[in-house]
C-alpha cells in the first residue's frame, strides 16, 4: 500500500515513472525511496491518495474507472501482482 501510496503522490505531481519495477524500490528504516527516473511521462492523474479500501484482500479486481487512475491499476494488476 505504501508503494502505490507513493505513486500516487508522484502522479498527483503530473509523473508517471515509466519503469516500475521492484528493483525502483528502496526502503531504509522503514521509508520508501522510488529511484531511476530515466524515463518519466506527464500524467494527468486525479486518482485519491489512499488506496487502502481498493485493495482488501479477497476483493475483486475492480473495475478501471472505480480505481480511479488506469496507470496504478495496471500497476497493481501486472507489475504488483495484488489481484493475482
């Protein structure tokens, strides 16, 4: 949650980093760190700042729309792997 929680701050900012992946990802004492940004897009992103009611467990994938934003939900569909 923490993660997707920071991606969407980054999108909130207008980016989309363009190559998430685990190894993006640093955490020191219990802070998350995204690296490599080499290759950002602008994104227009409305999504909310919490994604925690979208991803209970047992939960069906939900729709596109419903998520709010399509580039986490992909995220979190393929990238992440929450919904299997």
């Amino acid at each position: 949650i923490r993660i997707l929680d920071s991606l969407g701050e980054l999108h909130k900012c207008g980016l989309h980093h363009g190559d998430f992946a685990e190894r993006n990802v640093l955490m020191n004492d219990n802070n998350i760190r995204l690296i490599d940004f080499d290759q950002p897009v602008y994104h227009d992103c409305d999504c909310e700042t919490t994604f925690q009611f979208r991803l209970e467990v047992g939960k069906q994938i939900p729709d596109v729309t419903e998520f709010g934003c399509p580039s986490l939900w992909e995220i979190c569909r393929s990238d992440m792997g929450i919904w299997g």
